[in-house]
C-alpha cells in the first residue's frame, strides 16, 4: 500500500505545514516524531516522510542526533511557497472532460533564494555555486506548466521534467 502511505505523508504534510505557516509551530521549535504522530493520529513513518519532505521545501531543518525543527518563515520563503502552491493547485485542478486530472512537474535543480538558508557556510556556498551553474530559473518552471495547461482537450500530460540545458 505504497499509495496509501504517500498519500497520508501527503496529509500529514499538509497539516504541518499549515501550522507552521499559521505560526502554531514556531521558528526554533522541535518536532518530535512521537508527539506529532500521537497528534495527528497516525504512525511515525508517514510523520518522518513528511518532515522529510518539509525540509526540502525550507520549512524543517533536520540535523543528525538532534531531529527537526522549524526554521524562520521569512517573507521570501513564504513568497516562494505561495507562487510553486499556486502553479501545483493549477495543474491539479486541470480538467477536460469533468474528469479531474494531475500533471506532475520535476521542475529539477530550480534557481531560489533557499540555499541563503542553509546553515553550513561550507555547504551553503557549494548550493550557491551549483545554482548559479545548473540552476532552472522559475520562470522556465512557469512555462514548462504554462505548456501543460495550454494543451489542447485531446491531449494529456502527465509527468513533464524540466532540466537545466548546461549539465556536468
């Protein structure tokens, strides 16, 4: 039951998320697996995905022997989040024949502002310089899900994967 796994880490996700943009769950606070998993009701595995998860969207930091916890929401950050939900909540709701149906993007390496984020100056520095190489600006992102709504109603796109044309 892989897809009832994904799809409750997806809820999971969700709600975490909600709390953290609604302030309930504070920068510098600890997320410990058991008490959010008592919270919500469900096992630590789909809690784990989703921090997991969380943390690549620049919402959780995880650190080895200490666990997650929230970072700041900066109005950057927030920005972000709201125009990558904005394009996802376009394709998800796409349909042509009452039907409705998902495309999925990998947008791959996308040029953002999170890597200033990173913690590590050693590691944040080796982000900045792969970004400024292989980095996707937004922009190219937006047409890429521009392309897949504008399709014609006989015409069906599922997965599109956007990659940088300079790889090493």
């Amino acid at each position: 039951m892989a897809t009832d796994r994904a799809s409750l880490s997806k809820v999971v996700s969700e709600k975490i998320r909600g709390q953290i943009l609604a302030g309930r769950l504070k920068p510098g606070e600890r997320l410990i697996e058991d008490r959010l998993s008592a919270e919500l009701g469900v096992s630590r595995v789909p809690v784990r995905e989703a921090l997991r998860g969380l943390s690549m969207e620049g919402l959780v930091r995880l650190e080895p022997n200490r666990g997650a916890s929230v970072t700041e929401v900066t109005p950057q950050l927030l920005a972000e989040l709201v125009e990558v939900r904005t394009l996802l909540e376009a394709l998800r709701q796409e349909s042509t024949d009452g039907v409705l149906r998902t495309t999925s993007i990998s947008p791959g390496f996308v040029s953002t502002e999170l890597v200033d984020y990173l913690d590590d100056p050693e590691v944040r520095q080796q982000a900045q310089s792969r970004m400024q190489t292989l980095g996707i600006e937004p922009g190219a992102v937006a047409r890429a899900v521009a392309f897949a709504i504008e399709q014609p109603d006989d015409v069906e796109i599922g997965d599109i994967t956007v990659r940088p044309t300079r790889q090493n």
